[in-house]
C-alpha cells in the first residue's frame, strides 16, 4: 500500500514551473491553437494566388489586404481560448493567476512565432517575384518593404496587441458573460466615436493624417505597445474575480 | 495527523442568499466522504472555495495547512471533478487526458489508460461530440488517474449508467486501497454510495447539520413502521427526525439506539424497527415537503 504523501504547501511565491505546466495545458492540442491561424490565412494566400495567377498583369503589384485574416482570426482564436481553457484548468485545480501568465505566454510566444515565419515568407515572396504571380501577400505596407530584421516587429508587435486585445475580451467573456461583450462592445465605439467626433470638431484630421503617415514605424512596434499593456493589465484585472 | 482541510466559521453570501452558513469542520487524510445534501443546499460553491475558485464571505479555509486562494502549491495537490465539467471545443479525448497529465504531479497514465479501456472511451473522439455519460466518463477518469492528495467529485456520473457507475465505485475502492488519499464524493445517489463513504458531511441550507463516521451513524437511526397509534406511543419519548403517514400506516424516523428490549417493546406493538439507511437519514434530516412524495415512495 503506497499512502500518497500530503506535502505542507506553504503559500510561496509564484512557481515558474506552474505557469510553464499550464502553458502546455493550453497547448495540449497545439497543430490546432497554430494551425487555425495560419490555416485561414492561407486560404486567403491561395485564393490570392488564383486571382492573381488568373488576373495576370492586369492589377499589376498590387498590395493585398489577405495577412489582416492571420490578425483577425489571431484575436478570436486568443479570445476563444481564454475563455474555454479557463473552465477546464482553473475548474481542475490551476491558479487563476498562473493560467493567465501562462495565457499571455503562450500567446507571445505565438505572435513571434507566427512572425518570424511571415518574415521568412516576406523574403521568399521577393525571391519568387511574388509567388510567380507578382503577389504582394506579406509585403503589403510601406513598413514591411525593408528586409532588415526590424521588419519581424512589425510583424510581430502587432500580433502581440491584438492577442493581448483577445485576452482582454476572452476575460471579459469570462467573468460578465455576453453582458460583458456587450457593454463592452458599446464602450469601444463610444470612446473611438468620441475620438473621431472630437477630431472632426477640430477639424484636425489633416493634421492627424499626417501624423499617423509620419510616425507608422513607432506608431507600430513603440506606441501599440501602451494599447498591448493595458489589454493586459486590464484582462488580469477582470479574470482575478472569475469563477469557473 | 494534520487535517487536510480545515475550515472554521465558513459563510458565503451571494446577494440576499447564504449560500455555506458559518460552517466548520476538518477533513483527515486517507478518508473517503460523502458530501450530501439537497440542491442549492451549498456542496458545489464549498468545493469551490476549498479549490481556491470561489470566494469566502467570512471565516477562515486551510487546504494543506494554507488559504487556497491563489496558491500553487496547495491546489496542484487536489483535483475538482464537477458534473457539468468543462473541456475546450478543439479538445478530443486524449487532448483532455493529456492536458490533465501535466496539471496533476501524481498522475498515473498506466491506470489512466486501463480506465480508457474500462469506460470504453474513444480516444481519438473530439469531447464536445460525446454522450452525456461518455462525457461523464472522462472527468471521471481524470479524478481517479489524478491521484490527487484532495480529490473532489461533484456529481461525477451524470448519464452514466449503472455498469459504468459501478465501475467506477469498483476502480475507485481500489485504487483507494493501493493509494490511500482524501476523497470527497459528492452525489444525491446517496443509496449508491453508503457502504463507500466512511464519514458523512450533510448540509442543508448552507449549514452542517451532520459531521459523522458512517458506522457511528448506522446504528444511531432507525425507522419504525406499523399502525399510527402504536408508532405515536414507541416515538413519545424519543427524538423524530421525520414521519410520514400513508392511511393507518405510519413510518417515523427516530434518532438514538434500540437495544434488545425496545425491541421486544416494538414487537409487542406490531412495529417494525429497521436500521435506516444513509439516504433515510439525509432525507430525515433535510427532508421538506418536497421530500414527502419520495418518502411515501419507499414505503411502498
């Protein structure tokens, strides 16, 4: 008979290696938490590819819009799996606290991930002339032209804050229900119209054009950051009180 | 030996609800428990706080000797399986076994997976496609390979059938003689479970109303059975839990021991003096009118 032996468990600090545990929960199945995002983007890809192929020089080296699907589905897929993970890890016996760090980990690690690989892809699509059907699929703005590794924070601060943003309505989600999403939903276009309505009543939105040509380098891998944070913190904040 | 939980004045309110109502009482290790009592009456939300995932109102809950709240180290030693379990959409079976592999130190695969073959589960079937009781089968799987030092089934086997509940009593009775751990088994199948739980916590409205080892409480109840007025005059002197009436006949639920003599006492009044069972018992003492309907039920 092996008596299981019950450790005292003084309350410490926080274990890394929990937050490391949960983070592989969350990858238990992880050809999908990867491979959906990069599945839907590729659909858009192919079907890129055929219109590009099919249309010929017609369009010329247009710039498509198919990489925002990686960002979008990026969003619902982050917003999904906090949500769903949470009932089944915090509901068996994780910490509300490490399967948020490990949530916010895994999704880092995903957004370097994913943007190291379309920096990869970025270079072949100039080495093929645009997938040999002159194809501007993940070279598609001012900012990703430079083949300098900077170019992999483009790719990658961004995925960051829309993960982060996923989080933050997953927690939502979470703790307030469709109630939450709601109210939330209405806050959203309450605060942007706000904004838009107060720049039009300035009549600044020249000026504010300008600024937003200007600065798109720091706009996107410096200034997105304090968006990202508070995504962050404010995801914490609310999931601290969820129950499962 | 040091009590594995410890919970002292315990009140949870929700709104104008008390949900656990100054509760205290300790759980050992190494003991199987049966943690009865009607709907709403506070068995879920008090796993949930000794699992660190709901929130105390008032008083104090050690789990291994500290708060649960927040605390790694206390709850990766328990392992809460709930009736209405939750498991990702892109989870199958196995995703599920798997992620629950790395969230419990003891884990056991070998025996996780002789349970697979047991319940017959189909690994490679995504969760969300599953059978009421096929899904059952899987948390129930998870608590019992968890071998957690604290482990909590809440309603564990809804849908399951009887061959698989039994199963699971089976699997359970033995793994918890190899592996001896506190276990606290929730469930309203109250006839089901009484020869495996060994110490009974009833609560009712949110209070403990009972706080004993099974066999102290097996010879403690009885019920008698026989014309009205003969069940009145045996019941005068004694302390009733519960009676109900069916025409002449009357079953009253009496609390205290019944030695040789009352015995013979009741014969010569044309009663009938039974040990009561476990669930006679709980609906004795948690019993409302609701509960009636039930009763006159087993008394046919």
């Amino acid at each position: 008979m092996t008596t299981i032996a019950i450790d005292r468990a003084p309350r410490t600090g926080l274990p890394l290696s929990r937050v490391v545990t949960v983070a592989r929960v969350l990858l238990a199945n992880w050809p999908a938490a990867l491979g959906f995002p990069l599945g839907i983007m590729g659909t858009s890809f192919a079907i890129n590819v055929l219109i590009f192929g099919a249309v010929g020089d017609a369009i010329g080296n247009a710039p498509t819009g198919g990489l925002g699907s990686l960002y979008v589905v990026q969003l619902i897929v982050c917003w999904q799996g906090l949500y769903q993970h949470f009932s089944f890890a915090v509901g068996l016996n994780a910490t509300r606290r490490s399967y948020y760090l490990a949530a916010v980990l895994v999704a880092l690690a995903q957004s370097l991930l994913f943007g190291l690989f379309l920096y990869a892809c970025r270079f072949i699509e100039h080495a093929t002339g645009g997938w040999g059907v002159n194809l501007r699929f993940f070279d598609p703005l001012p900012l990703t032209h430079s083949a300098s590794p900077v170019t992999i924070l483009v790719y990658t601060v961004p995925l960051v804050l829309v993960s982060t943003a996923g989080i933050f309505f997953g927690s939502v989600n979470r703790r307030w229900g469709p109630m939450g999403i709601f109210v939330l939903s209405v806050l959203t276009i309450v605060i942007l119209g706000g904004l838009a309505a107060l720049v039009t009543y300035l009549n600044d939105w020249p000026e504010v054009g300008s600024w937003f040509a200007r600065s798109w380098l720091s706009l996107t891998i410096g200034w997105s950051l304090i968006p990202t944070v508070l995504a962050a913190v404010g995801g914490w904040l609310v999931l601290r009180r969820a129950v499962p | 030996m040091n009590p594995v939980v410890e919970v002292r004045g315990l009140s949870r309110r929700f709104g104008d609800t008390m949900a656990l109502d100054e509760v205290t009482f300790a759980l050992r290790p190494n003991v199987i428990y049966g943690l009865l009592g009607r709907n709403g009456a506070g068995k879920t939300t008090l796993m949930q706080i000794l699992t660190g995932q709901q929130f105390v109102s008032t008083g104090t809950v050690r789990v291994m000797g500290s708060a649960p709240l927040e605390n790694d180290a206390a709850l990766a030693q328990t392992c809460f399986v709930r009736e209405n379990q939750r498991y990702p959409d892109w989870f199958k079976v196995m995703h599920a076994l798997r992620a629950a592999s790395y969230l419990f130190p003891r884990w056991d695969q070998d025996y996780a997976d002789s349970l697979v073959d047991d319940f017959r589960l189909p690994r490679s079937r995504q969760v969300r496609k599953l059978s009421r009781g096929t899904l059952s089968a899987v948390g129930v799987i998870i608590g019992l390979a968890s071998r957690a030092p604290l482990t909590f089934f809440d309603e564990p086997y809804l849908g399951l059938d009887a061959v698989a509940r039994q199963l699971f009593y089976d699997r359970l009775l033995a793994d918890y003689a190899e592996h001896p751990r506190t276990v606290v088994l929730s469930t309203h199948l109250i006839d089901e479970v009484a020869d495996l739980v060994e110490h009974v916590l009833l609560l009712d409205r949110g209070r403990l109303v009972l706080d004993e080892a099974s066999d102290h409480l097996r010879g403690q109840v009885v019920t008698v059975t026989g014309p009205s007025a003969a069940v009145q005059s045996f019941a005068a002197d004694r302390t009733e839990l519960h009676r109900t009436s069916i025409g002449p006949v009357t079953r009253a639920t009496l609390r205290g021991a019944v030695d040789e003599q009352t015995k013979a006492f009741a014969d010569r009044l044309g009663l009938r003096v039974e040990p009561a069972s476990l669930q006679q018992l709980v609906v004795s003492l948690t019993g409302g009118p609701a509960m009636d309907h039930g009763s006159k039920e087993s008394l046919r």
